[in-house]
C-alpha cells in the first residue's frame, strides 16, 4: 500500500461485453471518488474508486474497525455500488471483500488476473442467476407449554405438565420438519443452494434455517410462488419464513474469486 495519497479501492469485477453504464451509479465509500470503471480484458471491468489512505490506511482503518455503525455504513456503501452493476443487463458480477484494496491501479489488475481462473470459473457458475435468501424462524411462544390450571390431585397435576410438554415437543418438531420440507423443496428450483449449520445456543431461539438459494432469472416467479407456499406451510406448525432478495451471488463465489 502506498504510503501517501490515495488507494485503489476494488468494488467488484464485472463481465460485460461493453463499459458498464456509470450514469446512476451510486455514490461509494465517504470521501471516496465516484465509481469507475477500468477495462482489464476484452469483456473484463474493474470497478474502483480512489479513497484516501488518511481514512483508508490500515492505520486509520484499525481503529475504526470496532465501530459497528460505522462498518455497517461502509458495507451498505459497497453493497449498493456491487447491486448496480449487478442489476445492469448482461453483466454478471463477482463482488469483492469489504476493504479490498491496492496500492495502484496496475497492483489491482495483476492482483485479478493472478485469480482470474477462479473469477471466470464464479462467472459461469453465477451468470443468469441471481441470490435469495431464506430465514425460517420458530414463533416466539409456540413451543411453550400453555399454563395449566391448579390440578386437584399430584397425579393430575403431573399429568398436566407432561401433557404440556409433550405438545411443546410436538410443535418444536413440525416447525423443524417444516423448515426441512421447505429447503428441500426451494432446493429443487434453485441451481444451487446453501444451508447454515443450526446453532444451539442456550438462552435463544436460533433459526429453523439459514439459507441461500441461486436463482436462474428465468426460474425467479416459480421460485417466489413456491416460497409463499412454504410460507403458508410453516405458519400452522408454528414458524415463520423471511425472504430476501434478489442479492448479488456472494454466497455462490468461491473465496479464491474474491481477492
């Protein structure tokens, strides 16, 4: 990294047969110049800014690492740059690491052309497609047990619990084999598909699932027609279904794309 001036800051890598359109693009990173860019091969752009080492610097970056808001901002900054390009018609995007960034301009092209195999190989992969992802939630009190009312007898009041708890039991299994029915069958329209591990943490109430789903554009209503039908499925076994989308492919892209 340079140690004055400024940096190249690498949004994304687009293929596109002509210069990505620039007109609308938005803003950037804070102190960042506009969005540019900068042709590496016949079909192959780079997407840069110039942002200044005085805010950029690792030294200066470090510290402000730790807040939060501030990163947020930064990434909600990256992102709408990565979407543009990647709603342009024809392109098809492999976004870059957030703070992926190089001492010049010649630095970043070799940097990409070193893992240009990998970033031509997302390409083929991701092209046509676009990603959705999938959250599926267990209802906030749909696996507690109901309350019971003052049984007249040790027995009945035994009774009574473990009859609660086995209908607690019961929910929490439909909700789960409702999430698994529901990737399953999403899974089936999808070209590609990736599930998050489910975490046990005491005190919570982690996700049924977390997943992502890439999309061909021309599968997208079936995709989103089937996804409210899972919807309307999971509701009476007690959890509810988030989608979002459409994302560029970030999650579709191998690291070695990414720089």
């Amino acid at each position: 990294m340079a140690k004055g001036g400024t940096a190249v800051y690498l949004y994304c890598v687009v293929r596109a047969a002509r210069k990505p359109p620039l007109t609308r693009v938005p803003r950037g990173l804070p102190d960042a110049t506009r969005p540019a860019a900068y042709r590496v091969s016949t079909a192959l752009w780079l997407i840069t800014a110039q942002v200044p080492l005085d805010r950029y610097d690792p030294v200066h970056l470090e510290p402000r690492l730790r807040d939060l808001d501030w990163v947020a901002d930064i990434a909600l900054a990256h992102e709408a740059v990565v979407e543009y390009f990647a709603r342009a018609k024809g392109a098809v995007v492999v976004p870059m690491k957030l703070f992926t960034m190089f001492s010049s301009m010649d630095k970043a092209a070799a940097d990409v052309g070193a893992g240009r195999a990998a970033i031509e190989r997302a390409m083929r992969h991701i092209a046509g497609c676009e990603e959705w992802g999938v959250r599926i939630t267990r209802r906030p009190g749909a696996a507690r047990p109901a309350a019971t009312a003052p049984a007249v007898s040790g027995a009945a009041f035994l009774a009574a619990k473990k009859k609660a708890r086995d209908e607690a039991a019961h929910t929490r299994a439909a909700s789960l084999a409702a999430a698994e029915a529901a990737f399953a069958r999403l899974s089936r329209l999808a070209k590609d598909a990736h599930q998050r591990p489910r975490r046990q943490e005491p005190g919570t109430n982690p996700p049924l699932l977390e997943a992502a789903f890439l999309v061909t554009v021309r599968a997208r209503a079936r995709f989103k027609a089937e996804a409210a039908r899972q919807a309307a499925l999971c509701a009476p076994a007690g959890a509810d279904m988030t989608l979002t989308g459409p994302w560029p492919a970030y999650n579709f892209i191998e690291p070695e794309a990414r720089a």
